[in-house]
C-alpha cells in the first residue's frame, strides 16, 4: 500500500545545520551528521539535504559533506544545492544520495533535465520551486537565489514543462510560509497535484501532526517536507530533534489511501 513520506528538510549553511524563517534570519541549530544519527534511530521514511549556500556564492556541490552524511545515513536521501551538471549528479548518486535535487539550473537550462535524467535515470532528478505569491494576487511566481530573485514564471507552467523533459518528481517550497509554522498551503498545492502526475512533496508550514494530516488528507498520497518541526520544540523553539512516532504515521497511512480512492 501507498502511502505518504513524511520528510525533514535539513538546510546546510557553512557547513552547520541552520534553520530560516520566510529564507531569512538563519539560526544555527547544530551539526547536521548528528541530525542525521538522530534520524536514523527514529526510522524516518527519507530526508532532504539542501545547501542553500551553493547557487548564491556560485559553487557546486560540496561532495565532503555528502560523503560524510551518507556514510552516516540508513535512510533513503535527496541532495541539491549547487547542481549544474549530469557529472555532479553522477558524483552524488555515486556517494550515497538516492535523488539529486535541482532547482536555479533548472529554470535557467532547461534542457539540463533531460541530460541529469539520462546519466543517473529520471527516479533521482528532482525539482524543487520556491515560490510566493503575487503581491494583490492569487497567483504564485518562483523566485531563486534563496527568495531573492524573482524569475516571474507561473509554477505550474514550469512543472508541465519538467514532466515533459524527464524529472522524477517536484518538491514546492512555500517561501512566505518557512519557519512559520502555522500550516501548509493547501489550496494551490491541490492546483499542483492536479496538474502533474509525478511524485510530489509538499515544503513550508508543518507546526503540528494535525498540519500534516491537514495536508494528506486534501491531497491523498504525497511527500509532506517540514524543517522546523523536526529541529524546535515548544513555543521558546528549544532545539531538538523529533520525529512523528509511529501510531502517527500509520493514521497519516489511513489517510492518505482513503483520500485517494
């Protein structure tokens, strides 16, 4: 039986574990390796390692660090931050990481897709859009360069194009919604798993096991991404790591077979 991957999100900033609010205001919460042991002992279904330093400063991957966390890791993991090339990616695949993610290359060069696919297979390329909505709108644009760069382009146009060049799934970063913590987007998330049919995995929002079960239950079978869930605890946002145990998976299980049917 299907059922939904509950996935955190751990972002990498000068090489420590940080966690930002709307891309902004990183704190510092730790070492990610120790995050990672933390993790493998409470059986996560899979995590997602960003560097969200890479495309800024104009860098590649940092394959140290991903060997490091790999040889750490006994869960299935995507990795992006940096990737521009099928090379890059192989090297990934090749340390450990089950899925490689990309996301500024992709917009810019979207025939990089097909070329990623075709050297570590279309399973391991994943897209990853942060968008926000339009200012007196409705609407969303995807913005790059950790929210910085607005490339003005419809989400969903963007998918549809993706699909067609040979990605294997799409994570969507809601960029006003990081670190707050009050709920997921549920309305144009709807908009997007209607609109393809890959794999996808919703980012942005998670306070609470009910934001999670929100989630699945409107949209059925999906990857349901938190960072700040997983890393604070308590309204003083006390650092540590968590996880949802498993009478909470199975209900999201229950839920999420059910919305599908």
């Amino acid at each position: 039986m299907l059922r939904s991957r509950i996935i955190p999100c751990l972002l990498i900033q000068n090489k420590g574990l940080v966690k930002t609010v709307k891309f902004k205001d990183s704190k510092y919460v730790g070492d990610p390796i120790n995050a990672v042991r933390i993790f493998n002992e409470k059986e996560v279904d899979e995590l997602m390692i960003l560097d969200i330093d890479a495309t800024v400063d104009g860098v590649g991957p940092n394959f140290e660090t991903v060997r490091k966390l790999a040889q750490e890791c006994r869960m299935p993991f995507c990795y992006g931050g940096g990737v521009k090339t099928p090379a890059q990616a192989n090297e990934l695949v090749r340390l450990g990481a089950e899925k490689v993610a990309i996301s500024s290359e992709a917009i810019s060069n979207p025939k990089i897709i097909s070329a990623i696919a075709e050297e570590i297979g279309s399973q391991s390329v994943v897209i990853v859009l942060d968008i926000k909505k339009k200012r007196f709108s409705a609407n969303y644009q995807v913005w790059t360069h950790n929210g910085t760069v607005n490339t003005k382009q419809c989400p969903l146009d963007l998918i549809t194009l993706f699909e067609e060049l040979g990605a294997g799934e799409v994570v969507i970063n809601y960029i006003d919604l990081d670190g707050m913590m009050t709920g997921y987007e549920i309305v144009y998330s709807n908009k997007i798993r209607k609109q393809t049919h890959l794999p996808l995995t919703i980012l942005g929002g998670a306070g609470s096991y009910e934001h999670f079960k929100s989630l699945v239950s409107s949209l059925g079978v999906i990857g349901a991404a938190a960072g700040s869930f997983f890393v604070f605890k308590g309204p003083y946002k006390a650092v540590l790591i968590s996880y949802l145990s498993n009478v909470q998976k199975t209900s999201l299980s229950s839920n999420s077979s059910n919305s599908d049917k």
